[in-house]
C-alpha cells in the first residue's frame, strides 16, 4: 500500500480538461444506506459520525451548496512551498465534475483543528474549527462549495505560479439546523503536520 498525503485518503485517477492525468485524494468514503444528501439532515446518529466521509450523490440528482459567505486572502509571500495554480485548477475540475459533499466530523475537527478534504499534488482543500464558535455535529461541505472557492483563488493574482489562500464561510451543521462559520485553506500538504 502507497503513502497517502493525510490519514484516511483515498486516491482516484481523474482527467483534467486539458488531458492530464493526476491523482486526486479524498477522505475515504464511507458506505451509507442513504446516499441522498438531503437525508442526511434526519438520519439519526449521522451528525456526530467519528470520522469525515465522501458521500457521492447518485448521477441526476440534484446539488446544492451548504456554505455562503465566502472570502479569503491570498498570502502576499513567494514559496516554492506554495501549491501550485495547476494543481488546484486539478482540484476544482474535480470538485466541479463530482457531485456530492463531505461531512465534516466534530470529533476530526476537534483532534486536528483542521481536515483535508480534497488534494492533487500540491494542493489541498482543507477545512477547519474557528476559535469563536465549535459546532457540536460537524459540518456539511459540497463539492460545489469547493469548486466556488478554488474559482475565486485560481481568478486571484498569484505569485511564481503558486497559490496559498485562508478563508472563512459560513456552513450547515450536521444536524441540518444552524449554521456555522468555517476556517477553510488552499494549502500543501507537505507542510501539514498531523497529531494521529
């Protein structure tokens, strides 16, 4: 078995528009009896999962986002550390062309203060608690939220070809009843480090 950038991924091959093949990692998913996500919101339990899962919507359903207000800001540094733009267009291509969402546990958020849920190469789509306000079900995060995000980071100037952006939004709680603000990050993975 090969070594995953963050604990828990899984990896898929996807097929960017300009023809490349790259190796996406994910939060590995989980099997669920109900793979809609609208019925995530009543199906018991499923709103303090231990771990953050994948789920993919069946071809034809309908996608919603679960996050708004969304902003960032761009490191104004150079790093040769930094992810590189090619890399997160990689990921927005994915995110665009699957979807689904990702729940986001209370307990992951809690051990890791941060969770990858997303990442090609360099580039990681990772979500995280705020200091003011700790949900006590986790969060809900489609794939359209993600591809939103990484268009407004890709559109951003960027420096060397590289890219690094905090940010924050506002998502439904995994119980489906409030919504709560969210750190999310365009990061690299090497520079992670993890508390397993």
């Amino acid at each position: 078995m090969g070594v995953t950038p963050f604990p828990n991924a899984v990896c898929e091959p996807f097929t960017t528009s300009n023809n490349a093949s790259v190796a996406v990692f994910l939060q590995d998913p989980v099997s669920f009896n109900k793979s809609h996500y609208m019925t995530i919101k009543m199906v018991t339990g499923h709103s303090k999962a231990e771990a953050t899962i994948w789920n993919s919507n069946r071809a034809g359903e309908y996608e919603d986002d679960f996050c708004d207000n969304i902003r960032g800001t761009h490191s104004n540094s150079s790093s040769p550390r930094m992810p590189l733009v090619a890399e997160c267009v990689a990921v927005k291509e994915w995110a665009a062309a699957n979807a689904g969402h990702w729940v986001v546990s209370k307990n992951d958020l809690n051990k890791h203060n941060r969770v990858i849920l997303l990442a090609v190469g360099s580039c990681a789509f990772v979500v995280g608690a705020t200091e003011e306000k700790r949900t006590d079900t986790g969060i809900i995060i489609s794939s359209k939220d993600v591809t939103k995000v990484m268009q407004d980071v890709i559109k951003k100037p960027q420096i060397g070809g590289r890219v690094e952006v905090a940010g924050r939004f506002s998502c439904i709680t995994g119980d489906g009843r409030d919504k709560v603000a969210a750190n999310w990050y365009i990061a690299n993975t090497e520079i992670i480090d993890w508390d397993e």
